[in-house]
C-alpha cells in the first residue's frame, strides 16, 4: 500500500541573503494500514553553507486515533 501524504502545513520563508527556512508535517496512512504517521520537516539552505535539515517523526495506532476523536471531537449537528 502506497499512500499520498496529506500535506497540515508548508511554508517556505526567504531570509537575509539568499538563506531559505522551509518547514512542512504531513500526514500518511502507514504501510501496514493500520497507524498513521505524522511527519515534520524542517531545512535550512543558505548559499554561503551547507544546508542543514531535520526531521521528526511520530507513529500513531489508528484505532487510537479513532477512539481520541470519539471522545475529544465536536458532534455536528444533524447526525
């Protein structure tokens, strides 16, 4: 199973010089289809150095996922 990242947030931020900040997390179903990963990005590009990069990752039951939803969110109305 293959799946496409859902993409929370992007951004990408020119600072002094020619420097770039870039930051993303994405959301993707896992490929055993049964956890759901959060990724979070962050690099630094700057011309005159070498680029620096990180990244974090987090690795969430997705019946866990569910059941916290359940309990935490908001019912709509109607249903």
């Amino acid at each position: 199973m293959n799946s496409q990242a859902l993409v929370l947030h992007r951004r990408v931020k020119t600072l002094d010089q020619g420097a770039l900040h870039c930051r993303e997390v994405e959301l993707r179903l896992a490929e055993d289809g049964r956890h759901v990963l959060l990724s979070r990005y962050v690099e630094w590009y700057d011309p005159e150095q070498a680029g620096l990069c990180a990244a974090q990752h987090y690795r969430v039951p997705l019946a866990s996922m569910i059941r916290w939803m359940i309990n935490n969110g908001e019912r709509g109305e109607g249903h």
